[in-house]
C-alpha cells in the first residue's frame, strides 16, 4: 500500500454491536485522533437489542459529527470505512453496518468489515505495546482467552454458557442495583465487594479451559433472596469465585503457551481486583501483565477504525454486497495476516 | 513422606507442580498443589483440598472402567500432594503431529474407546486434552490428570466432555482435528450404544449454538 504524500491516510471506525455505538478515527499509523461512546442505558432490564438499535440510529449522527470535530478532518479526507461486522445483537449491528454502508457509498471509498474481538485484542497491543500476547478478554458479552497460533487468534478458553459481565450485571441487576453513565454495573459490585469480609462459596466451574457461569449466579441469585448474608460479602465471594476461575483458565494457557505477555481487556478488565490477579500470574509465569487502558477497553469505535486498517494494509477490503453483519462470527474464524 | 532425594521440576502447570522424584528406589511423578497467592486462601484451600482429594478417587475408578491410569502410592491432603507412578512414554499431543494418517487414526479411535470406557462408567475427565494421554512403550494409553474430573451421569457432563475433546483438538491440532475427531467418535461408538452416542453429538451441537460457539446459518443473510 502506497501512501500518499502530502496528507494522511484517515480510517473512520463504526463500533456496535450491543449497547455502545461508538465512532473512533485512526491514522494509517495508529494514531487515535477520535473515540466518541455514547452508551444506551435500559431504564430497566438488561438490553433489549430493538431499543438499542433505536438508540443508535438517533444517535448516530451526532457521534459521527463530534468524532470528526475531535480529529479535526472532513469525512472528505477519509480513506476508508470499517465497521464491526460481528458478533454481537442482530439489529444493533445492523444499524451500525447501515451507517457505515452509507458513508462508504457516499464518499466512494473502500468498506472494510471487522471482527469485534480481534479488533478488542489490535487496540490491546496498540496501547500496551504487547506484541504477542496470551489475551483475558472479559465484558458483557465475551469471556474469552486467546493467543495467536498459525494465521489466526486461537480459543483456548471462554464461557459455556453467559459472559463473565453479564452474570455481574444480572446479579446487580437482582439485588436492585442502580447504574450510572460514569458507573456501571461491574463498576458498583466492585465497590460494594470492596466493603466484603466473609467469603461464602459459591460453585466454582472450571471445565477443561472452560468456564460456566451460569450456575454459580443461580447459586449467588438465590442466597441473596433468602437474605441471609449481607450484600457486600456477596459481591465480594461472587467476585473472587469468577474472578478466580477466569485467572486459572487464563494460567492455564500461559503454561500452555508459553508466551511472554498477558493482555486484559474489555470492559471488565477496569475491575482492580481482576488487575490484581492477572498480574499475579503474570508475575509467577515471568510475562508482562498489560491492560488496556478503560476507554480502549469497552468496546469503542476506535478499535474497529485500527483493525481496518491492519486488514485493508493486507488488501482485505469487504464489498458492499458482501457486508451483512455475522452475529455469531467467532473469533477464530478470521485471518489475521498482519500478525506474525 | 518417606524417603525423597531432590525431585526434579518437570512442569509448572497452572494448576499443579509436576516433579519427578525417586521415593524407595521407584521413580515417581509428585504431583503439588501449590498455593495460589491470587485466591483468598479460604477458596484456594478449598479448591487444592478437594482436587487433591478426588483426583487420587477417580483415578482409581477409572482403572476399574477399564482405562490405564497411573497407579497411586501416597495422598497427602494437606501439603495436597499425590504420588503416583510415572509412566514413561510421549504425550499424545507430540504424536499426533509426528505420525502416519493410519497411526493417527488408530491413536484416536483408542482415546475415543477409552473416554467411551469412562462415560459408560459415569465418570467425566474433565479436561481431555491430548496432553493429558500418554503412549508408554507398549502402546498402552495412560489418562492422566483427573483434577478437574467428576463423577456424574448426566448426558450434559458427557456432552461437556466430549465437547471439550473436539475444543482441544482443534486449538492444538487444527490441521487434521477433524479426521481425529471423527476417530475418536468411531472409537466411542464401539463402547456406547447409538442411542448414547447420537445424544451425545445432538449435546455437543446444542452446547456449541449455546451462543458463542458456530453460525446457525454460516455464510447467510442475517
């Protein structure tokens, strides 16, 4: 790939695939020169995808302009479009494909479709300098430890059942938790654990590389209506038992592999106790403990823009008949040929 | 513990410490359960006492379902520490890559007999790997590592299992970790009846569109 002299080359990235819509803009060299969230919260319930998808579609034009207010550059001056293509909530994504199909038409410029967790590990090595890390990628919707082995990110280990997050945000959500923009759900179980004293165990699931959460909130669920602990203590076991699971799976595959960095991100990776562990084992393996820093770690549009530009580098460009949105794409299913 | 002279660390697994050491003239593995500074200790006593404690149990359960595992000689649950024989030979994992298609096809039919042999009998590994078989000398395959196993009946258990199997052979031998797995159920069918083996595919299906495993559809419109 040629660059053009005289001015940069400029990539927009479309993040949304659950309740984030975001728009980041990324130099052809990695610079971040926008990452605008905004953030559809529920008034009640978890995410319900069609009001999530209402939300993006109203929201989009106002995130698109701020980004291109915070980078300074016309939509004129991009080079191309890239957008998560999947996994994620069907009409979510959908919106956020829209969006992008649009302003890849309209400018006449190339479209190129990116997976949402390869995008999660780019912008990981992008901001720690981590080259070729063991990954714990935790939030919402993922829970997922990966390595690069032979042209791809490979699954060692995740979630059999729900996400590491969401069984936080359900359990939150059960014990009449409220969330704030600037406090998530994670965020207020992790104050409240703070204050924990008494561990109660709860059913501690590790299965090969695989975890299993769903059983263990069941438990969690329903010590907390019987009422017998304090909510704080609950929080606190509930937190240590998840988080314990996903640091040995995560062990596990730094003895297997052998690598030389471990690399935490998604949104859950903001969580100090989880830091604290992963750097634990980070330590006893002698491999760098990285995380992402918290704006690059939920999911964001920033991600989407710097994994466009690895894959369009490679000439990997996606073509606007071929830019339906893969709501169960996995992780392992996608060449990476810009890692080696 | 008896007689010990300087054990040799062979593995830091992520679960355990693997040392092979000479206890009364025999050559053994040592298998620790060393603590884990990022658990509360409350939780990690819990987690190595107990592994410590089953481990040795299913081992032993899984010699009478007719599946070689390395004999037992000491359990000492409060250094959590197992004493077991050491079965001199090479992990599947490194043959599977060296050998002939046929050999391969021959390895993968016998691990599936052999987890056919466990399921039949209700136990569940819990982490079938191929390096967690070893072939010694005679061509006998040795089960290793029960730590995370359970005895249960549940299909769901077996689906988990089984699903767990196929997960490792495709993130380490992804080359041929199709042919091996379609062994390793021609293998498990010569153990357990149709019925049982068809359940347990329709579970690894229905574990696998959980959620985050296939596309329903792969390469349609959505």
């Amino acid at each position: 790939m040629k660059q053009k002299k005289a001015r940069e080359n400029y990539c927009l990235g479309i993040e949304s695939t659950a309740d984030d819509f975001s728009v980041g803009i990324s130099t052809f060299n990695g610079e971040i020169l926008a990452n605008i969230i905004s953030a559809y919260m529920p008034p009640e319930g978890g995410i319900h995808p069609r009001e999530a998808a209402r939300h993006h579609a109203e929201t989009a034009s106002k995130v698109l302009e701020e980004a291109f207010k915070k980078a300074e550059i016309k939509p004129q001056d991009l080079s191309i479009i890239a957008f998560s293509q999947g996994p994620g909530l069907g009409p979510c994504l959908r919106t956020g494909a829209t969006v992008a199909r649009a302003l890849a038409s309209d400018l006449g410029i190339p479209l190129v479709g990116v997976n949402h967790c390869v995008a999660h590990i780019e912008i990981g090595k992008l901001k720690t300098d981590a080259k070729d890390p063991v990954t714990l990628y935790v939030s919402g919707g993922n829970t997922i430890v990966s390595a690069f082995d032979s042209g791809r990110y490979r699954v060692f280990g995740e979630t059999l059942d729900i996400a590491l997050g969401n069984c936080l945000d359900v359990f939150a959500r059960e014990a009449g938790l409220y969330q704030k923009p600037s406090m998530p759900f994670g965020a207020v179980v992790e104050k409240l654990a703070a204050k924990g004293k008494k561990l109660v165990l709860l059913p501690y699931t590790v299965k090969g590389m695989d975890m299993s959460f769903s059983g263990l909130l069941t438990a969690a669920t329903n010590l907390l209506k019987k009422g017998e602990y304090k909510l704080e203590d609950l929080c606190y076991s509930l937190q240590e038992t998840v988080f314990s699971m996903v640091t040995e799976v995560t062990e596990r595959a730094l003895a297997h592999t052998e690598k030389r960095e471990v690399l935490l991100t998604g949104g859950v990776a903001a969580n100090k106790r989880l830091q604290s562990m992963i750097k634990a084992i980070a330590e006893e393996h002698d491999a760098e403990f990285c995380v992402v820093p918290s704006e690059f770690a939920i999911d964001n549009g920033a991600m989407i823009a710097w994994t466009g530009v690895l894959a369009y580098k490679q000439g990997i460009a996606t073509p606007i008949e071929k830019s339906f949105v893969k709501l169960r794409w996995r992780l392992e299913e996608v060449e990476v040929p810009w890692v080696k | 513990m008896g007689e010990m002279k300087q054990p040799l660390l062979i593995k830091k697994g992520a679960e355990a410490s693997l040392y092979l050491a000479d206890w009364h003239g025999r050559k053994v593995i040592m298998k620790k359960r060393l603590p884990k500074k990022y658990r509360l200790s409350k939780l990690d006593e819990q987690i190595r006492t107990y592994r410590t404690i089953h481990e040795p149990q299913l081992m032993h359960k899984a010699k009478r379902a007719g599946v070689p595992t390395p004999t037992i000689f000491l359990v000492d649950v409060k250094s959590a520490t197992i004493i077991m024989e050491f079965i001199e030979g090479k992990q599947v994992k490194q043959l599977l890559g060296e050998v002939s298609k046929n050999e391969r096809q021959r390895l993968c039919l016998k691990i599936g007999e052999l987890i056919g042999r466990l399921h039949k009998y209700g136990i569940i590994h819990g982490d079938l790997t191929t390096s967690n078989m070893i072939q010694n000398s005679e061509g006998k395959i040795f089960f290793v590592d029960f730590g995370l196993g359970e005895k249960r009946k549940e299909l769901e258990t077996r689906g988990v299992d089984l699903h767990l199997m196929k997960r490792a052979l495709h993130s380490t031998h992804f080359r041929f970790a199709k042919e091996c797995f379609n062994a390793v159920i021609k293998g498990y069918s010569k153990v357990l009846d149709t019925e049982n083996v068809k359940n347990g595919l329709d579970k690894i299906k229905e574990i696998e569109r959980r959620g985050r495993y296939v596309a329903k559809r792969k390469g349609g419109k959505e």
